[in-house]
C-alpha cells in the first residue's frame, strides 16, 4: 500500500535560524517559506536527492505543532511521509485494520497541493505518519 518516503518532519522553533543551518552549513538546496494556515505551521523543503526534509515552524498559537515544541524546544523529528497512490482506498483499509486517522478523517491538501491524512503515532511505533497521494 505504501509507497516511497516522501519526506521528514522536523519541527524547529525558529525556521530561519534551521533554513540557514541545512543551506549554508550543510549546503543544502531550500524551498522558499510557505505558510499553511489551514494546516498552522510555515514549511520549508530541504531537496535531496532521494527524498525531503520538511522543517516546520509553529504558524499561529493554535498550531499543532505548538505543544510539541514546548515539550521540545529544540525541535525534533516531528512525523514521516510516505506516498500513496489512492489515499481513500488508504484510509479505508487502514481503518478496517484498526488504525486512528486523526482530523475528521477527510484529507486536507498538503504543502505540495496534493490530498494528505494523518494516522495516529499510538498505531504506528509511536511515529506520526503522514499519507501523501501522489
């Protein structure tokens, strides 16, 4: 069902301060800033070769990658990606197989214009995971 790694998410209190330690220390290419308010975090994409880094900054006191900072205020990995080719044949099996979709259960379009879910980490070794359809 699942397909490549899209990306990793790291949350960090400060994506300007992040952005210039993937660019200019680690020479990374970086996506420009984009907020996502319906989602309340601001993303940059660090490009690699095979996959992304998403860093992602708390957008708003409501985000809800607020609390996760609090308890780790230099950041963290905050939730792995992968694709998927038909995110409601995803969701619909996963959930006949016992696992939590976070939200409503709808999905909401993601930082790449495409339809995103979240699952929850209790199901899956205590990892946030993100479904992407491509």
């Amino acid at each position: 069902m699942i397909g490549r790694l899209n990306h990793v998410a790291i949350a960090v209190p400060d994506l300007q301060a992040a952005t210039a330690q993937y660019r200019d220390t680690l020479g990374a290419s970086v996506s420009q800033p984009q907020a996502l308010p319906e989602h309340g975090v601001t993303v940059v994409f660090v490009e690699l070769g095979n996959t992304k880094v998403e860093l992602l900054e708390a957008l708003g006191e409501n985000s809800p990658i607020a609390s996760f900072l609090e308890k780790n205020p230099a950041g963290g990995m905050h939730h792995i990606c992968y694709e998927v080719d038909d995110i409601l044949a995803a969701r619909e099996r996963l959930k006949a197989g016992g696992a939590r979709v976070l939200g409503d259960g709808e999905p909401k379009t993601g930082a790449h214009g495409k339809p995103v879910l979240f699952l929850h980490p209790k199901d899956f070794c205590g990892t946030l995971v993100e479904l992407e359809q491509v």
